[in-house]
C-alpha cells in the first residue's frame, strides 16, 4: 500500500468513526427526588443500555420552570420524578408528549390514572404521603410537647422550631398548601399557613431539606413526605414519623417527555425502563422508600403504610391545572410569605 493510500484509509477509518460517535444515544435526564437516587438510575440505565446519561437534579418547581423557560428550545428529553402536580400543569401547557409505555398493564391503577389526567403526557412512578418529622433529642431539650396534628405545629411553643420548603420550588411545600386548602378550605386553609408560618424558621428550597435539617439537629420538626422523614430514621438520626390526626394529602410522583425532546428514541426507553420492577427495585438501595408503581416492586418493611393513614380525596387535576397552581402560590405569596415571624 503506498503512502497516500494508507493515508486515504486511516482518514476513511476517522471519518467512519466519527460518524460512528455521532450517532452514539444520549439522554438529557432531569431528575427531582433525591441526588442519590437520580444517580443510581442515571448510572444504572447508561449500564444497561449502553446510553450515554447527562443527569441534572433539580427540585420539581425549579425542573417545571426549567423546561417552560426552554421549550422555545428544548434541552432536556425526560423529567423523572417529584412531585405529580407539576408535572400535570407541565401536560396542561403542552410542554410535555404524550406516551403510551408497553409497560402500564405492570402498574397500579393511580399510577395510569396519573397518565389519564394529563392526556397520557406523565405517569405515576411512585407514591407517598405528607406528614412530618421531629427530632427527638431536641423535642425534649426544648420541653416540647410531642406533636400528632396539624394543628400542635401552630402552637406558641413551637416558635422558630419548624422548617418547610417554599411551595414555589418545591413540590413537596405545594402539595401541603394544597393539602391545607382541601383539608380545612381555602380560607381556613391559608389561615392555617399563616399560623404554621409565624413557627417556622426557614424556607428551603428543595423538599427533603427540612427533615435532613431535623436529622441534623438544626430545628426540630420538619414538614415533608412520609417516606423522606424514614430515611433519616433508617440512617440512624433521632427521627419520629408523624401521619397528622386530621388526615393528609398525598403525592403520585411522575415521569414525563419533554415536548420536542432531540433524543425522543432514548427517551421513550428510559420511560419504558423506569416503569420496570428491576429500576423500582433500585429506590430500597437509596433507603427511598415510596411505593413504586410497578405492582411487583419490592418494598420495604420500613416502608409508610399508606393503608393506615388517614389520606384526603386529593384532586390531583384541580390542584396540578395550571390556573389554580399560579393563584395559590401568588396568594400564599402575598399573603403568607411577606407576613412577620
């Protein structure tokens, strides 16, 4: 072979492998539940599939305002996770594709429900109920009296003892404002955020940050989903899960496709792989112990029973619509979060 053919061939062979990395699958994943569980199944499906994963995590408020804020340009295929209101206001405003996954007849019947709401647009992939946490040590350091409802937050002892996530990022924090207006009504509702308020001593921005604030020993109760304040028990911190007297709202955590995805191929089997029992099974590595969505998932024994709390009718459509979400979170705005503490 002379020199300028050899020279012809390992250029062809570059091109050829270029091409060939070019049209290697990636998936834009935007992750909402916790960072170790976006990680394990952003790693294990790249193990799986072969499919290059750039995962990036981001509470469920702050992911629903990332891809309303690009869908003049997508940059991510697939939302996994947080909070299901989002998600259907997401569906509503048609940032999100509608998808019928092989994989639904595995499901339970709220997760499908979930996907009829929002016009086959999202799904449910797990479930869990609000409730609260509170540190034992410092309960009693602070002569408090254990709480059991709703309304024991509210009381003058524990001023400055309580943390919540601002309802505007978070989804878990809107889920209890939403909880609240179902619960007692939307004026009693917001009379109950506004008594809770003058008690809590910050905001956070992500949902689980409360409990882990909790667990920390940084303030003593911490308003979040059932199955985070367990985490901190498994783990070994002082943590007592509360499922509050007066009943509790509850979330159905969702998947979506993001409208005009660039890897909708990649997308689509990300979606049917998240639904399988295999990638539910992975949340018990993470000690996330909602209840998958998939009916033959493990659960765990330190798992919330669901069937032994006192869940609310939530209204899932009325309180995802887009309309509704925006007045609530304006009105808890003004009205809630400009008052004094």
């Amino acid at each position: 072979m002379t020199k300028n053919a050899l020279g012809v061939s390992v250029a062809a062979l570059a091109l050829a492998l270029g091409a060939q990395a070019a049209q290697a699958e990636r998936l834009s994943l935007y992750c909402s539940p916790q960072e170790e569980w976006c990680q394990i199944m952003a790693r294990t499906f790249e193990e799986t599939t072969g499919i290059t994963v750039d995962m990036t995590r981001k509470s469920s408020g702050e992911t629903y305002a990332q891809i309303k804020a690009e869908s003049s340009n997508p940059k991510g295929d697939i939302w996994w996770g947080g909070t299901g209101d989002p998600h259907l206001q997401a569906a509503e405003e048609d940032l999100t594709e509608p998808y019928i996954s092989p994989m639904r007849d595995q499901l339970h019947p709220w997760a499908i429900a979930q996907a009829k709401a929002a016009n086959d647009k999202t799904i449910g992939v797990y479930s869990g109920a609000l409730g609260f946490g509170y540190n034992t040590t410092l309960l009693a350091a602070n002569n408090l009296p254990e709480p059991k409802c709703w309304e024991d937050l509210t009381k003058p002892e524990f001023k400055g003892q309580i943390q919540i996530a601002n309802p505007n990022s978070s989804g878990t924090a809107y889920t209890m404002l939403a909880t609240m207006v179902q619960l007692f009504g939307e004026d009693k509702g917001f009379d109950y955020m506004k008594r809770l308020h003058a008690n809590v001593n910050q905001y956070t921005k992500s949902g689980s940050a409360p409990i882990k604030a909790a667990g920390q020993g940084e303030t003593t109760v911490g308003i979040v989903f059932l199955h985070d304040a367990v985490a901190q028990t498994v783990a070994g911190f002082p943590i007592v899960s509360v499922a509050p007297c007066e009943g509790t709202g509850y979330e159905i955590g969702s998947m979506s496709i993001i409208k005009g995805a660039r890897n909708m191929d990649a997308a689509k089997k990300f979606y049917d792989w998240a639904l399988t029992k295999e990638a539910q099974d992975l949340a018990l590595q993470v000690n996330a112990f909602q209840v998958m969505s998939n009916v033959n998932a493990a659960k765990s024994e330190f798992a919330p029973d669901m069937s032994a709390i006192k869940l609310i009718d939530y209204d899932f459509k009325k309180y995802g619509a887009s309309d509704e979400r925006r007045r609530l979170l304006e009105k808890w705005d003004n009205e809630v979060s400009t008052l004094p503490q």
